[in-house]
C-alpha cells in the first residue's frame, strides 16, 4: 500500500512538473503574440499615416478643391512649363489673366468680357485624372 502511495506522489509531482512547463511554455508564446501584435498594430498605423499623406498631396497637386470662400478667387490654371502656369483670377467681378513663374507674377491682360469657366464636381475631375494616366 505504501508502494502505490509513493507512486501516486510521485504521478502527481510529475503531473506538476507538466503542468509548470506548460505554463512557462504559454507565457513564452504569450509574450512572442502580444509582441506579434503590437508589431503588427504600429505597422498598419504607419501604413495609414503614409496613405493620409499621399492622397493629401494628390489633393493638393491636382488642385481638387476649389477655394471660393476669398475676395480673389481662381477661376482656371493652366501649367505651361515645369514652374510656368497661366492663370484666370476674378477680383470684385473683374477677371485677369496672369503669367506666374517661380520669380514673379505679371498682367498679361485684365478682361473686358467675362470668361464663362465651367467648375466641375470632384468626381468629374477624378475621372479626368484617371484618364490622363
């Protein structure tokens, strides 16, 4: 009877010992997944961010949104060269034509008759930018 004693003991410390090494093998694999997890976490907010920025610059370099809340107001550009661009502003009713460059900004003609420009929604100037490409 002592004999089955000491063997039941010694199953149950072996039963212990099994279960330690398990646990100590789940804290192991828990700290590698909530490391996966945070890796995988800051990664997509990176992602994110880069896409934020990207589509700002789309926005801003296809000129997308049109500004009217202002007193000068632009009515159409047209890039000539690499900094060159022609520009149509209306001020108070009046409309000019102007010649911008990266060192300055001249007159070419103030308008006597009104230019009728026709302001197009964003996704008719998305469909325009996917067909230019």
């Amino acid at each position: 009877m002592i004999s089955m004693l000491s063997v039941m003991a010694q199953a149950l410390t072996d039963v212990d010992a099994a279960n330690s090494t398990t646990t100590a093998v789940l804290t192991r694999t828990s700290e590698a997944s909530n490391t996966a997890t945070l890796a995988n976490m800051v990664g997509g907010l990176i992602v994110v961010l880069a896409l934020i920025f990207v589509l700002a610059y789309i926005v801003k370099r296809l000129n997308l949104v049109p500004s009217n809340g202002g007193v000068i107001k632009s009515l159409a550009v047209t890039p000539i060269g690499q900094r060159e661009k022609v520009v149509l502003i209306e001020v108070n009713g009046q409309q000019y034509l102007l010649g911008v460059t990266s060192q300055q900004i001249s007159l070419i003609d103030k308008l006597d008759t009104q230019v009728d420009v026709q302001t197009s929604s964003f996704a008719n100037r998305l469909k325009q930018a996917k067909e230019q490409q």
